[in-house]
C-alpha cells in the first residue's frame, strides 16, 4: 500500500514540478518532512531493526526528490 502511496507522489510531483516548478517546491518540501519523520521515528526500534525499518523511508525520499529535479530539469529543456 506503501509502495502505491508514493508512485502516486512523486507521478504527481513530476507533473506539478514540469508545468509549475517554483509551485512544485512545497508540496515536495512537505513529502520530505512527513517522509523524514517516519524515518526518524522508525530508526528508534533497537539494533539493526531501526535501519531495516527506516530504510524505506530514506528510498522514498530519495525517490521523491528525484522526481520533482526530474520534472524541473524536463521543463527547462524544453524549447518554449
């Protein structure tokens, strides 16, 4: 369900960021608090339980600022 949640982000990151980049910063600045705030709260399971659990927060993260530089970066290659 996870998995859906954030394909459904950042498809939707990429769009706002290649029709309205400066709008797009936001909704991609608040992905990345909610994301980093799983992370930081699953990190605080003992031992190697709280890297294997934060670590898809850390790729979906990732993932997410990859797709709105993406749209951003589409946007200014465009010859219009």
């Amino acid at each position: 369900m996870m998995v859906v949640g954030i394909v459904v982000v950042c498809v939707v990151l990429l769009v706002l960021a290649f029709f309205l980049p400066r709008l797009s910063r936001h909704p991609e600045r608040g992905t990345q608090r909610t994301l980093g705030a799983g992370s930081r709260a699953a990190s605080k399971a003992p031992g190697p339980l709280g890297r294997w659990l934060s670590k898809p927060f850390g790729t979906s993260s990732r993932a997410v600022s990859r797709s709105g530089a993406a749209g951003r970066k589409g946007r200014g290659r465009m010859p219009f």
